[in-house]
C-alpha cells in the first residue's frame, strides 16, 4: 500500500518536474544577455524624492526623510548605508520571504533591480544623520556589548562586524551608528523570535540576549559617530 502510494507520488513528482522544465525552457529569454548597468544615482534620487505613481511606488523620502534621514524611529535612517546592503534588504523585502514587512514588500515587488541599485547608490552618498544615547543608565551596559560582547552568552563583540564606530564594513557588514534606538531594537527583535531571518549570525546573536540587553546596545549605537 506504502508502496504505490509513494510509487505514484513519485511519477507524480517526474511529471511535475518535467512540466516545470517544460516552462523553464519555453521561457528563456530570446534576446542576448546584457551586463548590469552601472548603476546611476541621479536616477535613484528622482525615485527615492517622487516615487513612481505609475508603478506604485511611494516616494521614499516621506518615509525615510529627505536625503535619507528620517524623522521618526520606526522608519530607519537609510542615509550612507552600504549599496550592497540596502540593495539585499530590498530584494529580500520583494522576495517576502525571509524580511517579510507588508509595507516594503509592497514598494519593493514593483522594483526592478536596476531601481534597487540606482536608489542604493544615491543612498550610499548621502550623509548620514545623527543620533545621540538618550538613556544614562544602561550606556556603560551597552557600550560593554557593543565594544566586548558578552562573553559568558557566546554574544560576540558587535563591533568586530559592524566596526568600532559603528561605520559597518563595505559590503558585508551594514552601517548602524545614528540609527534610531527604537528601529535597532525592533530588529534585534525580530531575528530573536525569527520574524526577520535574513541573517544566520544575526538570529544567533540576538537569540541569546535579554531585552535590557537589546535595549542598552540600541541606545548606545544611535550615539556612535
Ligand atoms: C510608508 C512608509 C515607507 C515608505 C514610503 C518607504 N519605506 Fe522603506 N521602510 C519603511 C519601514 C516601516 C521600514 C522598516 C521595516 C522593517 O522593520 O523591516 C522600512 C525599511 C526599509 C529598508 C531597510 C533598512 C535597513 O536598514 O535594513 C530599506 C532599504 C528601505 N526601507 C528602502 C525604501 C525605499 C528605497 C523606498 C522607496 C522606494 C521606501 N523604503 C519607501 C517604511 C517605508
Ligand atoms: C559575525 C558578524 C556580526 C556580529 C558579531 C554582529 N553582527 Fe549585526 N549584522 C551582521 C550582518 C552580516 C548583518 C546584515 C544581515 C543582512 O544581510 O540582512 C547584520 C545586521 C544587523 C542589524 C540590522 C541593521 C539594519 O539596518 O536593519 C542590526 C540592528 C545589527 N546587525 C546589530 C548588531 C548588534 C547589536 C550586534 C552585537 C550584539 C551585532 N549586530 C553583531 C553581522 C554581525
């Protein structure tokens, strides 16, 4: 009985792949494959300062702020973030899977790669904005994590990927200095329950840390210039 249920499901999986295949092919594009173009961030201001109507995407900066710096803490300051970084978030946001957000997937599905890549380097040259540690108590804590980690967690120092001045490092590692506290708590958040999981590293590191931890090294990372 096992047998020929897995027998069929089996020539059922052959069939399917075979269709697939079928679909594969008889979509390959005809035309010859063109390189990436450099991306050109004049472009990438025009999409990030009007958005696109037509297409439906927002203008960015009524979320994100002019040149890339937000007013508020649940919108992030995009402002002198790696391309190759913000252009990830975005594919990641469009493939909905392992960022899924309804409000970027929303923007970011009527994207092309190239509106990714042209918006990311306009991103890259904008200065970014400043922020400053708002809580006296919990600095000394979160300067501790963020210089040294925590060592009896297995926490590692955040400074060796994101840099001691919180800068990032070009492209794997992404900016965080300036950021708004309650944005990097949120995603510290996010990769400890799994809800974000773009980031392997990530989701061991926030996996291990309390919400006072969390809270303590966000606060002291919107200070970092
Ligand atoms: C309606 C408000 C809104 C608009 C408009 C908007 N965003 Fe966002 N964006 C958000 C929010 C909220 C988040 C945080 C989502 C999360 O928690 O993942 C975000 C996150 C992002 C991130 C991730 C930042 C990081 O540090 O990982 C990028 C990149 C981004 N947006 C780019 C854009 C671009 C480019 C546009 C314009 C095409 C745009 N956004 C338009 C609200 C908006
Ligand atoms: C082993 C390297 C490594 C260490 C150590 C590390 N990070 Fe990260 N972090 C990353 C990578 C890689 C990403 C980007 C993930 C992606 O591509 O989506 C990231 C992303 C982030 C983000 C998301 C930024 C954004 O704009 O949404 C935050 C917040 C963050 N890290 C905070 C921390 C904190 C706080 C620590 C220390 C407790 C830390 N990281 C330690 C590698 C690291």
């Amino acid at each position: 009985m096992r047998q020929t249920i897995s027998a069929k499901l089996h020539s059922l999986l052959i069939a399917l792949g075979l269709s697939l295949a079928g679909v594969a092919f008889a979509n390959e594009p005809a035309k010859a494959p063109a390189g990436p173009a450099k991306p050109d961030a004049a472009k990438g201001e025009a999409l990030y300062n009007a958005g696109d109507a037509k297409r439906g995407i927002a203008a960015c900066m009524g979320c994100h702020g002019a040149n890339g710096v937000s007013g508020g803490g649940t919108y992030p300051k995009l402002a002198g973030q790696h391309a190759a970084y913000t252009v990830k978030q975005l594919k990641d946001y469009k493939a909905g899977k392992e960022r899924p957000n309804a409000i970027m997937a929303a923007f970011a599905s009527m994207m092309t790669d190239e509106d990714m890549a042209n918006v990311a380097a306009y991103l890259e040259k904008q200065t970014p904005g400043l922020g400053t540690a708002k809580n006296k108590a919990s600095i000394e804590l979160g300067q501790k994590i963020y210089r040294g980690g925590i060592a009896s967690k297995q926490v590692a120092a955040c400074a060796g990927c994101h840099a001691p001045n919180g800068a990032g490092i070009p492209a794997q590692y992404p900016r965080l200095a300036g950021q708004w506290a309650e944005y990097t708590e949120a995603q510290l958040v996010a990769y400890r329950q799994g809800d974000r999981k773009n980031s392997v590293q990530m989701t061991g590191i926030a996996s291990r840390m309390s919400d006072a931890e969390i809270k303590a090294v966000s606060d002291y990372i919107a200070g970092l210039r």
